[in-house]
C-alpha cells in the first residue's frame, strides 16, 4: 500500500489507515476477539496506521491495540491516540497536569513507554489559540512521553489556528464527499507548513458505504441512532452533520458514479486519498471484511481525481448550504 508522509512526525503511514472508535464504543457492541481479528485483518492488508482515543470505550480500544502491539512485536503499526474527552469541557483542564494524566493513562492501556502520536480530542475552541497548552505538550515530548503531538478539530478554524503552531505534527479533520470545506483553506495550509491531515469520518458514519436505506435500523448504543440530532456530542461526528434522508439520497447519487468492481465505499476512500495534502484516511471496520476491503481502496486511488468534479455537484446541491458555514 502506498505509504506518505504524516506530516512532521518524521513517519510513513499507509494512505489507507483504520479507526477504531468502533471497536471501543457507540457503534454496537464488538466482541474482542472480533476487534482484534479486525486489527490483524487491517494490519495484513498493509495497513501501518490505528488511531484510537482514551474514551473510546473509556479505554477499551486502547487496551485492544495493546493486545495487539504486544502480540506482533515486529509491527510496523504507527498508534496515534487522542485525549481529553474523559472531563468536562472546559479550558482550564488543558494543563500539563492533566496532560500528564491523561498520557500516562493510554501509555499503560497501549503497554508503551512512549506515545508515537496523541492528539488534542476536540477540545473547547479558545484551546487551540493558547501558548500554554502548546508549552505543555511541548514539554511533554522533551520528557520522552510522546514522540509528537495533533490535535483533532470540529471546525476549520480551529484546524487553522493548529497549523499557525510550529511543533503542530497533525490536524485530524471530517473530511467526505458531504464534508469538503477542508479543501477550501485547510489542506493548503497544512502542505504549507508541513503538517499532516488525517480525514476521519471518512464514509459519514457509513452513509457513503452505499447499504443503507431509510428502513436502516441502529442499535440504541450506537451513535447514529442516539446523536442524531447532537444531543450527546457534536452533530457534525454523525452523518457528516447532515439529515440521515438527505445523506441517503446523496449517497444514492453517488453511487451511481462508482465503475463496476469497486464498492461505494471504496471510491468515497479513494476520492479523499486523492486530494492534495491529505496523509491518510481512517475509516472503522466492525469486522474483517471491512477492514480488507477498507484497504484495498487504496487500489483505486486515480478513480478519486475522476470523481472531483461529480462531488463537487452533489456538495452544492444537498450539503453547501447546510454545512458549509458551520464548521
């Protein structure tokens, strides 16, 4: 699998990589056995990138990637984590005591002395603006705690104020068919100062996998059935922040667009691997199949250029004027 630079972290990651919030919590139930085969799965097919969080599962998926870190220590796996979700939402809880805290906390679920990459998980917005919070995790890499540091954004703004950061290695980012205001400002900014983009929400919680129909039912434990209308956490992590109505009859469109012998989901993965500046793309997988299929997008990365203009339309007809402002 092709393999390109995350951003300063001095690291190759596979263009392909895996999220595993679904492994942890909100998305059904996952047995660990099934969450470790779909880590092994993902690694087999070339796949040298997880990025999990502390409050995935209060700890779960950390602990899993640990399992298996420790199972295949010849792995060529790059783990980045996020932190800070587990308080209240507040600025004052971004210090270096809490960081520390907090650090410590997933060095010991993913069984590591040193953390490759932890990221700041959404924090409140005046977060990204203050010199201390940058001090402390700067102070946390002169410790030898972690080997670098991102931070994980809702808004494009907050994205930008991350990059204007010099020691900023990552800004982790909704980037989808239904979510391109990234493209507009941030991607540039980030290839300017060197700074990696990991897309998450790639497939808009599976709407651009193409297999759901308005008679889907979720589980009551999962996201997409709970957080509809943003009453657990930001609206924007569910669906892209779109209606489930309209992002099926987007889905739909775009479906239509996909050649033979490539899944809808494939060519969502491969359309944002194609755009430039992005480093890697996480979509979950809730069982090996998907993992696998997952990466084998990335064999069909020239088929994202070819969809750019495609998506561009169906942006402006069903998203632009809902989502674009907000984030």
């Amino acid at each position: 699998m092709e393999q390109r630079h995350l951003g300063k972290t001095g690291r190759s990651v596979s263009v392909i990589g895996l999220g595993t919030w679904q492994l942890g919590a909100d998305w059904g139930e996952v047995e660990d056995k099934d969450a470790l085969a779909v880590l092994e799965a993902a690694a087999d097919a070339g796949v040298t990138f997880f990025d999990t969080a502390d409050v995935y599962g209060d700890g779960r998926s950390e602990t899993t990637i640990g399992s298996f870190l420790k199972a295949n220590p010849g792995h060529d796996v790059m783990v980045a984590t996020k932190m800070g979700r587990r308080v209240d939402q507040v600025p004052e809880n971004y210090s270096l005591s809490s960081f520390r805290q907090w650090a410590d906390r997933s060095r010991t679920n993913l069984g590591v002395d040193t953390l490759d990459l932890v990221q700041l998980h959404c924090p409140p917005t005046p977060v990204y603006s203050t010199d201390e919070v940058y001090d402390a995790l700067d102070t946390l890499v002169s410790e030898g705690v972690v080997k670098n540091y991102g931070v994980s954004v809702e808004r494009t703004d907050e994205a930008l104020a991350a990059i204007a950061r010099g020691n900023t290695a990552s800004v982790q980012i909704i980037l989808n068919a239904f979510r391109l205001k990234p493209l507009d400002e941030v991607l540039p900014a980030a290839k300017a100062a060197g700074v990696g983009i990991i897309a998450r929400v790639p497939l808009a919680s599976g709407l651009l996998s193409g297999k759901y129909t308005k008679d889907t039912v979720f589980a009551e434990n999962d996201h997409r059935n709970f957080n509809r209308d943003g009453a657990a956490f930001d609206v924007g992590e569910t669906f892209a922040g779109v209606h489930f109505e309209t992002g099926l009859a987007a889905a739909q469109e775009f479906s239509a667009l996909v050649p033979d012998g490539v899944t809808t989901a494939q060519a969502a993965l491969a359309w944002i691997a194609a755009q430039d500046g992005v480093s890697t793309v996480i979509p979950g997988a809730r069982n090996t199949e998907q993992a696998r299929a997952n990466a084998a997008a990335a064999e069909h990365l020239e088929l994202g250029t070819e969809l750019d203009t495609a998506v561009a339309g169906i942006y402006d007809r069903h998203f632009r004027g809902a989502v674009h402002t907000k984030w």
